[in-house]
C-alpha cells in the first residue's frame, strides 16, 4: 500500500515538473486562441465561422508540434552547452523571430519580392486579397525548397561526416561516413550534386531558381559556421587577459553563436509548415497563430529534453534526429518535381526519432544487463 502510495506522488510530482516546462507555451496558446476569436468573429461575425477558425488553429499548432520533434532534438543538442542566460533568450527573442519573424515577416518578404511590392502594399495584399496572397507565396515553393533543402543537408550530412563521432547507431551507414569526413568539402559536393541533378528534372526556369537558392543555402550554413569560428577565435585570443571578463565574454560569443545558428535552423524547418498551412487556411494571422503555438511547444520540449538530460540518458535520439533531418532535406529538394504529402514527412521523422528511443532503450538494458553480470561474477569470485 505504501509503495503504491509513494509511486502515485513520485507521478504527480513527474507531472508538475513537465508541467513548468509547458506553462509558458500554454499561456501563448490560451493568448493566440483569444486573438484568434477576436479575429475569427471580425472575419465571419458568425459563432460557427469563429469556433471553425479556432479549430484551424489548434489543428495548426498540433501538427506543427507533432511534426516537429525532430527539430527539438537537434535544438537539444545545441542548447544543452549554451548557459542559462541564452537558453532564456531562445524562449523570449527566439520565439518572437519565430512567431513573427518567420510565420509573418519571412512570407510578406516572400510575396513582396515575387510580386515587386513594398512592405506594406505585401502586408495589404495578405489582408485584403489572401487568395492571390497564397497564390504568390505558393509559387515561391521551388525557391524556398532549393534554401532549406540544401542547409538542412549540410546540418545533417556534417553530422555524420564528423571524425570525432564516435558512437554510432546504424554503423553500417554511419562508420563508411566518419572514414570519409578526412575529404575536405565532401558535404558541399554532395548538396551540390544534389542539387543539379534535381534541377534536371524540372524546367529550365525553375531550375535556375532551384540552384541560386540552394547556393544561398549552403552559404547561409557556411556563414553562420563562420560566425562561430570567429567568436571561438576571439575567445582564444582573449585568454590571456583577465580570467573573469574573459570567461564571461565567451559565454556571451558561443550563446551568441549557437543562438544564430538555431535560429536559421528554426527557419529551415519552418518553411514546409509556412506552405504547408495553405492547406487549411490562406489567412496570413490565422497561420501565424497556429504555427506560433506549435513554434511555442518545440522550444519548451526544447529546454525539457536538455533540462532533463534526456538526450544523454537515450544515446541515439539524437542520431535518429539528424537521420530525420537529412530525410526532411532530401524531401524539400525533391518536392518541387514530386508531390510529397506533408504527413508522410512528419512519419518518416517520427519513425526515426521511435526506432532511435527504442534503439536507447534495448542499449540501456543490455548496458545494465552487463554492469549485473560483471557485479555478479566479481562477487563470485
């Protein structure tokens, strides 16, 4: 009786701590439904044409989260050696260039270069006129796909191509890749072999936007790879002054660095969810809020996972992350000849990030298995 007593509060305190992980993402949530109210009543002034606006939100802010766990393991990996001082500033600056940023600037940037508008004309244009605004944002896809095809390729090829990898989760894949990562350049010219051979594919027009938007990616990649490389090199040349002041400074740099680089990848995976929205709405604000939600959960699932030392406990997930992410980019890159449902991407990544979990798991046990074994036999002699 008292064990089961004791195993019912050790769940209740489990569940209040996960809770303060999501508490923030539930008050933006609770925040978005009410703006979305508000402007499902301007739109439809109708309590049917409201809740039906409501539930696109949901429904946007779910599948968002659901389909992009993946990037929460990433960004774990990332975040797990940034100081508690830029993991906060991921939650407050990170979600207001992602919500506003990348779910409403980066599409009114999108159709204001497409159709040669400033702006605030792009702004009108979405607020005014949303069937010729998805129209023109929709048609920007081949670009889009070629930008976050290629620098989620080079994330995920430069992961395995990686000498100092040295625990391997499929290593009959992963070993012939750590062999090869002493060629220098060998994830550029894989992207970029990529990348013609999919413009062969589709019409000259396209593919000359394909390709110029894939070379934009792998050098938006080398330069936030830059950016970090200069702060290290800082960092280096500042050791020899003052301890205090030193350390401090390069905390700020490497939070700095990681911060850039997690806010482009936050981008990479964004895009098919920007256009994939069109599917339920073509309402630039009703987009904005769902995807915002769903933008919210990741980066709390974010923080949980480092907080919670989950990607050290389950060794692979984060294999199985960069495995879904190379995925992800080779179906960005063949999406603009194929058409890819948006729901059999979000299976691949959740099959891998599932056999990765399982994979950990079995590895633990046998671990574990071993440490009794060992235990055993040294007591026995």
């Amino acid at each position: 009786m008292a064990a089961r007593i004791e195993g019912r509060a050790t769940r209740q305190n489990r569940g209040v701590d996960v809770f303060k992980y999501f508490k923030g993402s539930l008050i933006f949530t609770m925040l978005c439904l009410a703006i979305g109210a508000w402007l499902g009543w301007e739109i439809t002034h109708d309590i049917a044409g409201t809740l039906g606006v409501l539930w696109i939100i949901l429904v946007l802010g779910v599948l968002e989260t659901s389909l992009s766990f993946d990037n929460a393991v990433v960004n774990a990996t990332v975040l797990r050696d940034m100081d508690a001082k830029w993991r906060r500033r991921f939650l407050t600056w990170g979600i207001i260039i992602a919500v506003f940023g990348m779910r409403i600037v980066f599409p009114l940037v999108i159709v204001g270069i497409a159709a040669h508008l400033g702006p605030i004309d792009a702004l009108k244009l979405a607020a005014t006129d949303p069937v010729n605004y998805e129209r023109i944002i929709t048609g920007a896809h081949v670009g889009i796909s070629g930008f976050g095809g290629a620098f989620l390729g080079m994330v995920g090829l430069t992961f395995f191509l990686d000498e100092d990898k040295h625990l391997n989760w499929i290593g009959l894949i992963e070993r012939p890749l750590g062999a090869l990562s002493q060629i220098s350049g060998l994830a550029i010219g894989l992207v970029l072999l990529a990348l013609y051979g999919i413009s062969r594919l589709i019409a000259p027009a396209d593919a000359m936007t394909f390709i110029a938007a894939g070379i934009f990616g792998l050098v938006a990649y080398i330069a936030v790879q830059a950016i970090g490389s200069v702060l290290e090199s800082d960092d280096d040349d500042a050791e020899g002054s003052d301890g205090a002041t030193a350390a401090t400074a390069a905390v700020a740099k490497a939070g700095l660095a990681a911060f850039l680089y997690l806010e482009v990848l936050d981008a990479s995976f964004s895009f098919d969810g920007v256009i994939g929205a069109f599917a339920l709405s073509n309402n630039l604000f009703i987009i904005a809020l769902g995807l915002g939600i769903g933008a919210m959960f990741v980066r709390s699932m974010t923080v949980m996972l480092v907080d919670r030392g989950t990607l050290t406990e389950y060794r692979f997930l984060e294999h199985g992350a960069f495995y879904a992410i190379v995925a992800l980019a080779a179906i960005m890159l063949l999406s603009v000849r194929f058409e890819i449902p948006e729901t059999v991407t979000g299976l691949i990544g959740a099959a891998f990030i599932g056999l990765a979990f399982l994979a950990s798991v079995r590895s633990n046990r046998a671990e574990a298995r071993d440490v009794v074994t060992a235990t055993g036999d040294h007591i026995h002699r």
